[in-house]
C-alpha cells in the first residue's frame, strides 16, 4: 500500500463547532438575543452597580477570547531545553 493510497482511507477531521454552520447560527443567535436583552434592560445595567458587573464580565470573556485556548502555545520558562 503506498502513501497515496493510505492517505486516501485516512477520515477527514471534522471542522470546529464555532466554524461550523450550526456553531455561527448560535452565535449569531446569542448575539441577537445579548443586544436586545441589553436594550430592554439598559436603565437597569447603567444604574446603580449594574455598569461595574458588565465591565468584569467583559474583562473575563475578553480574557477567553484573547488566549485563543490554552496549551501549545509555546512561550518558554517551563525549563525546557533551550538550544
């Protein structure tokens, strides 16, 4: 069997939830129903403490955003060999 063939019955990865088309449609979907659900409750948000908990909220979903995951990064200072 040569390479060709073998790369042949090799299963094709499945893409990514978030890159799929039912991944988009949900986040779509939830981006939708956060601005209207903030339109509706804007008086509430921007009272009082309401401001402060949105602004750690986007602190915390920035942070998950950002990283791009975690694992593979490859930033050093885990004592590896450095040569």
């Amino acid at each position: 069997m040569t390479d060709h063939d073998q790369q042949k019955n090799d299963p094709v990865p499945a893409p990514r939830f978030w890159k799929s088309r039912t991944g988009v449609a949900l986040i779509v979907f939830l981006a939708v129903a956060a601005i209207l659900l903030g339109f509706e409750h804007r008086v509430h948000i921007f009272a009082g403490n309401g401001l402060i908990a949105v602004l750690l909220l986007g602190c915390i979903v920035m942070h998950f955003f950002m990283h791009g995951g975690h694992g593979g990064g490859g930033h050093g200072g885990h004592g590896g060999d450095k040569s």
